[in-house]
C-alpha cells in the first residue's frame, strides 16, 4: 500500500490551529461537513467517532445529526487541534462532544464501540494507512459503517494547488518531505476503494462530489496559506518572500477588489462495512 509522505503532526502547530479555525474551516470544511454527514445519515441516539477531527466541523455537524441520546468522539494527534476544537460552540440541542488526543493509528478505545467512524480530510495525512484503517475497523461493531472523505486527485485542486505552486515557485521550506507534491493531499478512487477493501471492509462505495467553498472578502483567501503545513515557514520568511507569496497567490486565484471568491472542490467520499468476524471451520466442526 501506498504510505503518505507527511507526517501526522503537519497541522500541529497552535498558529497553524488558529488560522485553520478562521481562514478554513467556516469557508471549507464546515460545509464540507456538514454535506458528508447529511450523506451517511447518522441515525438519531447513534455512538460515533470523528477521527483526524481538526477543529471539530465533522464532529460538531455529528452531535446535531444524532441528536442529545447520542455520543460523539471526536479524535485528533495534534493537542493544539482540539484546543481549537473545544473554543467552538456545538448545537446546544446536540449530542455532547468528547474530545481526545488520539493518533489514527492508535485510537483509544475499546473494540466495537462505536456504530459509525467518520474520517475527513485526514486518512491521506497518516504514513501508515493500513494501521489506521485498522484500528477503525477494530474500533466499530459488527455491521458498523466506516465513511472517509479525501480530496480527488483526478480533479483540481481547489485552493491548495495555487498555494502549493506558489511556495515552490518563491522558495519557501518544505515543512516535511513531499509538501509540494499534490500526491501527498489527494488519493484516487481506485486507491481509495483498494485501501478499504484491504482492510477489511465490505461494500465499499466511492462518490466523487463537488462542494464550492466562499471567501468573503476574497482577499481572505490568501491567508488560507498561513493555515497549510506551509504556515510556520511563511511565518519565517523574508517580508520580501510573502509580499511575492501574497502577491503570486491573489494572481493565480485572480482576486482583485471582488466581495467574495468561490472555489470549486471535489471530494471522494467513501464508505465500508464491517462484516461478521469469520468463525474458523475447526471451531464450527466442535460438539
């Protein structure tokens, strides 16, 4: 199987949080959420889990979809990640949030404990994606559904290409190896539908879906840089290097003076399920 590049803590810093929350999440991920979530159709009073949650937008749109009988966990490697998580108010009406430091491959949790694992943007992020997906599977009851959601390689990529062409045209550090690659955000259908069905799940669907996240005012967009693996480095730079990393971003997304920018983003949103554990034939032949 195929390894992500990056490391699990590329989004661990506390700026890095902070601009994720404010130039990312409303805009992107929010929506995102809430339209993965409306899709997998959590049934009211269900235990679920939201793995790699961020600052929480999966977790949050989960807590109103089951409602106050049920439970969400909601996981994160990176402890500055769910401190921004927990400064966010969930629907009062809501199941209650419990937020844990969990890496993905090493979630803390009984077996079979939820009915439903969730995972958004976070599953390409993790070096070892079958230790990962394992522990989800282990983590579910029998009959429970797996659903992920990676960005689509076969599609543009939305903001983050501009970003990521323009920190290798102006020299930016690579915050780990593979940061300028796409390769590392993205996975394809087929890669993903594999990496399921090698886990272990059954059923497996893929669906490529198109969402269009909005930045008002457009030039908020720009600042979506400071909230990428990138952010510390840009941080660091000469205030020559982010004018011209400022400047190159606003001409590659062709922002000028306009209320608002809209970006298309596509997504493949994938789900499995977790079939009965087989009963070896020797057991099924004793008295």
């Amino acid at each position: 199987m195929t390894r992500a590049r990056s490391t699990p803590t590329a989004f661990g810093t506390g700026s890095i949080a902070e601009a994720y929350q404010r130039f990312v999440a409303p805009q992107l991920f929010e929506p995102w959420a809430r339209e993965f979530v409306r899709r997998a159709a959590p049934p009211p009073g269900a235990v679920v889990l939201d793995v790699a949650t961020g600052t929480g937008a999966v977790a949050r749109a989960l807590a109103t979809a089951v409602g106050p009988a049920g439970r969400v966990v909601a996981s994160d490697v990176s402890g500055a990640m769910i401190l921004a998580a927990r400064t966010v108010a969930a629907d009062p009406a809501g199941a209650p949030i419990d937020y844990r430091e969990w890496p993905a491959t090493a979630l803390g949790c009984g077996d079979d404990s939820f009915a439903m694992v969730f995972c958004q943007q976070g599953l390409q992020f993790v070096p070892q994606r079958d230790r990962a997906l394992s522990e989800m599977r282990r983590s579910l009851v029998t009959g429970g559904v797996i659903q992920l959601a990676v960005w689509a390689s076969e599609r543009p990529y939305g903001l983050y290409g501009p970003i990521n062409d323009t920190m290798r045209e102006v020299g930016i550090p690579e915050p780990f190896p593979g940061a300028y690659d796409r390769a590392t955000y993205t996975m394809d259908a087929g890669s993903l539908a594999a990496a399921l069905g090698d886990a272990g799940f059954e059923e497996v669907e893929v669906e490529t879906v198109e969402l269009t996240g909005v930045w008002r005012p457009a030039d908020a967009a720009v600042s979506v840089a400071t909230a990428t693996p990138f952010g510390p480095a840009l941080a660091a730079a000469s205030p020559r290097q982010r004018e011209e990393v400022h400047r190159k971003i606003r001409d590659r997304l062709g922002i000028g003076n306009g209320a608002e920018l809209a970006v298309a983003t596509y997504s493949h949103l994938a789900r499995g399920i977790k079939p009965p554990t087989p009963v070896p034939d020797a057991a099924r032949s004793r008295p």
